[in-house]
C-alpha cells in the first residue's frame, strides 16, 4: 500500500479540525474562585455601593451613551454592545426614585489597582408615602480601580454571583 | 507500507503542522482567557467615584437603622437575622413579632458601641437611644445576625 503526499494532507486538516472543534466544545468556563473574598472593609463597601447607584440611575434616566461607558470594554467587545443595542443587555429602571440597597459582597484582587466586585441586593423605589422593592434579586459585577478612582460595569443575571456564593459557602 | 513523498512535499507538511498547532495554541489561549489582567480602568465623565471613609460609629449606625427597618418592613426577614438561642423564649415568629412590639425602635442614635473581633467576625455591641441593647454579629458588611443582649 502506497501512502501519497495528499493523504497525509487530508489527515492532517482532519486532525486540525478536529482538536480545533475539541477545544471550542471544551471551552473552559469555569472560574478560578479560589482568590476571592467576603468584603469586610466598610469604605471599600460603600464606595462600590455608590458606584452600582450611578449604575441604576443612569438606566434610570433611559441615557444609553452613560451606560454605555460605564459598561467593561472586555464585555462590550465579547457582547458585541454599541450605544444603540447597550439596553438589550441592562435592564431599565423606569422609576422616579430607584436606589440601590447592598447585600454580601465578593471581591478578588485582579492587579495591583483593581478589584473586580461581585454584588447582590434590591432596587428599591422609596418616596415620601411610598415604599417598594421593584427588584428583590438584583446583581452585577463592579471594577474598581482604586487609583484612578474610576470603575466599570459587568451586567451578571445573578449565574455568576451564585456560582461565587456557592464557592465562599463550602 | 510505501511512501511517495518528496522531500518537498515533506517540507510542506511539516510547515503545515506547525502552523496548525500554532493557531490551535492560539485559539485555545484566545477562548480560555476568562480573566483578563487590567492594570487601568480610563476615566472619563461617567466612571469616576469619590471615595467616602466609613468610620466604625457610622457603620454601626447604618446595622441599627437597616435592622430597625427590616422589622417594620419585612419582619419575617428580621426574624431570620435574629440569633435564636440568644433569647430562648423567642423561638417563633410570633413571640418575635410580640417582643419587638414591646421594644421601643424610634431611636436609631448610637449612645454607646463596643466594636470587637473575634476570628472572621465582627461584633457591634450597641446601646441605643432608648436603652436597647443589640449586638451585630458581622461576617462581611451587611451579612449580619442580631442578639437582643
């Protein structure tokens, strides 16, 4: 039996599509959450708490370019976000006097300046006569860069959170 | 098994291995990358935050006033917050319902605080305006459970 040049050549493309269709099936999703931590410094707390407020409230005023450049330059590219689509992936708050109320928050070191922040807690909507939690299950996921005082938004339906909170409750 | 292959043809064929592997490499470091290491965040007119010090009184403050909420709101959850074997007679949602009902809330002044740690927990020992004391067991901010002693 005679093995020829184009032989080789087919087994070889098959064996380039194939590892190539092994590791997209196999793409590694899982996180590496042993680095994370249960926030316990009050004014990291509270700063990330008022960064998620500027959050709610530019949804809230229905401001697609002020979302926009607060979202993750990473998730917008992974999302394929641009200003007009921005509120396909950030759920609007139509509500005079939405705010954000936080509960246990996660943290990881990414580099020397920045935390990546992964948040749970309500919208509520408060008023003089008026008390209402519009969202009971609210999360994301908030970059702080602690010396350029600035920050930027991860949108995160709550997968990610649990999946952390899972890990922290073990 | 015979093999007819030039020299040139093996010549291709090791080049074409090589690239292959190379942009599977590629691709395999290009999809696994989850976390990708920032070093900056680019400020610009809507990303930026003042950052605000939270002393131990405030935040001693905001455990009062959020607890104190949580049972005139939603006193199912303010139940849950509460240590169970710290008062042994308040076991049920009931006797919790009736001794909060008894106590006087409308003061969320902080007139003495005993901040302490303990391992992973803090403890915010509180006497507040009205004489009540409560204690904050905290295990990260706002993860909190409550002892009315």
């Amino acid at each position: 039996m005679k093995i020829y040049f184009r032989d080789i050549l087919l087994v070889i493309i098959l064996v380039f599509i194939g590892a190539t269709i092994y590791i997209i099936v196999n793409k590694n999703d899982k996180k590496d959450l042993s680095n994370i931590k249960v926030v316990d410094n009050s004014t990291q707390y509270y700063n990330v708490v008022s960064v998620v407020n500027k959050y709610v409230h530019y949804s809230n005023e229905d401001d697609k370019s002020k979302i926009f450049k607060i979202l993750d330059d990473d998730y917008i590219y992974k999302k394929g976000i641009d200003a007009s689509n921005v509120f396909k992936y950030v759920r609007k708050y139509s509500d005079g006097n939405v705010s954000f109320k936080g509960d246990i928050m996660y943290y990881e070191k990414i580099s020397d300046n920045i935390n990546k922040y992964y948040v749970s807690g309500q919208i509520e909507s408060v008023s003089m006569n008026d008390y209402e939690i519009i969202d009971e299950n609210f999360y994301t996921i908030v970059l702080v860069d602690n010396k350029n005082s600035s920050f930027s938004i991860i949108p995160d339906d709550g997968k990610t959170f649990k999946e952390v909170e899972k890990w922290m409750l073990k | 098994m015979d093999a007819e292959i030039s020299k040139k043809e093996y010549s291709i064929i090791a080049l074409l291995i090589i690239i292959f592997v190379g942009l599977d490499v590629l691709l395999y470091l290009f999809i696994n990358n989850n976390d990708k290491v920032i070093n900056k965040i680019e400020k610009n007119k809507y990303n930026t935050y003042k950052s605000t010090y939270i002393t131990v009184d405030k935040q001693a403050s905001i455990y009062l006033n959020n607890y104190y909420n949580l049972i005139r709101i939603d006193s199912k959850k303010a139940f849950e917050k509460f240590e169970k074997k710290s008062l042994s007679h308040l076991t049920t949602q009931e006797a919790f319902d009736d001794y909060v009902k008894k106590m006087n809330l409308s003061s969320t002044v902080v007139k003495k605080l005993y901040f302490h740690k303990v391992g992973k927990n803090a403890y915010y020992s509180i006497i507040d305006g009205n004489d009540n004391k409560v204690t904050f067991k905290v295990n990260g901010v706002m993860n909190y459970t409550v002892d009315f002693r």
